[in-house]
C-alpha cells in the first residue's frame, strides 16, 4: 500500500508537523521552507496534500495564506484544530537554574511572557518554534532555552524542563487539509459541512451588503469573512468566506448564486466536514 504524502512549512517537530502527524499517522512526511513551496509543492505533484495553518485563536490569520489560496487554488479536503501546548526545551545536562536566554518565534515569545519574566529570561527572536529547537540542539551552550513542541523535544534529543508553559489555555489553530484535485463529499444530512470560497466584488455601491443578502435570506450562517488587498494595491479587494453548508443544499445554491451577481470572480475552494471540535 503506497504511503500518503504530506507536506507543510516549517523544521521538523513544528506544530504543522504535529498536525500532519496526527490527521494522517504514519504518512511520508515532507518539509518545506516556505508556504510557497508547500502550495507549489502540492499543486505540481497530485499525490501530497498540504497541511497549512489558516488561522490561530490568539493570534489571528496566518500571514500570506491568503494571497497564495488564489493563487494555487488548491481543494479544501478537511479541517482540523490543534492545539498548541508550548513547552520550555534545554540541553540535556541543562537545568531551569543556568538558564538566562530563551530562543523562540515572536508569537511563541508573546505566548509565555509569566514564565519569561518570573525567570528574568531575555528573549531572542527566532524564524520558528522548531527551528529554535534545532539550533539548541546543535549549539553547546546550556544557558539557552526554547520554546517548542514536545515533539521538537523527541526529534532534537532536548530536555523538558516544564511543560503547557503558555499564559493562557485554548490555544488553538486551524489547519485545512489541501490538495490539486477537488473531492467534496456526498452530502449526509446527518452530518455538518463547511464550504469555502474566495471572491472578488465588482467594483459599485453597495456590492459588499448586496452580495450577503442571499445568505440572509436563505438563512446561511457564516463562520468566517476576511477581506484581504489584491496585489499590494488598495483598488481592489478580494474575500475569504467560510459559511455553514453543503453545495448540493438549495439554499447554500441560492445564497452563491446571488453573491455571484456582484462579483467579478468566485472561486469555490472546497466542500468538507465540520470538524467536531465546533461542536464544543
């Protein structure tokens, strides 16, 4: 049986690897440098699907997702929600007393400022969590720290020094599972379904409150809407809409059709399961 491919940005041991570890278990797992080569790597190849970080609970919408689903406009398979549990990583011969820096991607750094400044360490601002792991690994000095995932622990041979370190719990992000080729589900109505797309409205009075108009009517809830400049410019904008539904359901065929009069182009990105983390 042929192993599934996957890919996702960022060193080995990030929480895109987590991810990817835990939706597809077992899976041949690649590693890219940027989200650039992680859509282009998916969108030349059938076979990988990309697991990419879309939004995070604290911190907001990932940068530059939005300008490259457009772009690549690869298929939405599934969603999935991780959570993100940082940890305080050392040298193995290293204990919480000969630390004084602590190494970590700024969001990571923002995260677990109790533990930062209970323990007087200054913080160095790193590209990544995992990337912060590794170079711990390959440096001899004890008196930094990181902060990383437990699995960055496992694969960098790091100590443990304390774990769920950040402020606050909920951590959450939400990756989409992507691919080349669409596949949308057979519609249950037993089950709940997310359809994405992204839009651009035709430039005249209105056009924003005119094209929602269908979901209101036909009583389509949305879950998601960001606006975001096309191409550095501020002429034009595109959006990214997340609505409750399925495309074979009347009233979410309803709802496009009308937001289709007002826009100049409409790209459907995928049909797929709610995850059931929603549901609590």
């Amino acid at each position: 049986m042929t192993k599934i491919k996957i890919a996702f940005q960022g060193e080995k041991g990030a929480y895109s690897h987590l991810a990817c570890e835990e939706i597809f278990k077992g899976a041949d797992i690649q590693n890219c440098a940027t989200f650039e080569e992680t859509f282009k790597l998916a969108f030349d190849d059938e076979n990988y699907k990309a697991i990419i970080p879309i939004e995070n609970s604290l911190a907001g919408r990932v940068a530059d997702i939005h300008y490259l689903l457009p772009k690549y406009k690869l298929q939405i398979y599934a969603e999935h929600f991780q959570k993100v549990e940082h940890c305080l990583l050392s040298k193995p011969e290293a204990n919480i007393s000969d630390i004084k820096y602590v190494r970590s991607h700024a969001q990571a750094i923002g995260q677990c400022q109790e533990i930062i400044k209970k323990n007087k360490f200054k913080p160095i601002i790193s590209a990544d969590t995992a990337g912060s792991a590794k170079e711990l690994s390959e440096n001899k000095d004890i008196t930094i720290a990181a902060i990383a995932s437990e699995l960055a622990a496992k694969i960098y041979g790091l100590k443990i020094l304390q774990k769920n370190i950040e402020d606050e719990s909920g951590n959450v992000t939400r990756f989409l599972v992507m691919g080349k080729n669409a596949n949308q589900p057979e519609y249950d109505k037993s089950k709940k379904y997310i359809t994405t797309c992204i839009f651009r409205l035709k430039s005249e009075p209105s056009a924003l409150y005119k094209s929602l108009g269908g979901f209101a009517t036909n009583q389509i809830n949305l879950t998601k809407l960001e606006s975001f400049s096309v191409k550095n410019t501020f002429d034009q904008t595109n959006f990214y809409l997340d609505l409750e539904g399925h495309l074979e359901q009347k009233a979410v065929q309803k709802s496009l059709e009308e937001l289709g009069f007002h826009t100049e182009s409409l790209d459907i990105l995928g049909v797929y399961e709610a995850s059931a983390y929603r549901q609590k």
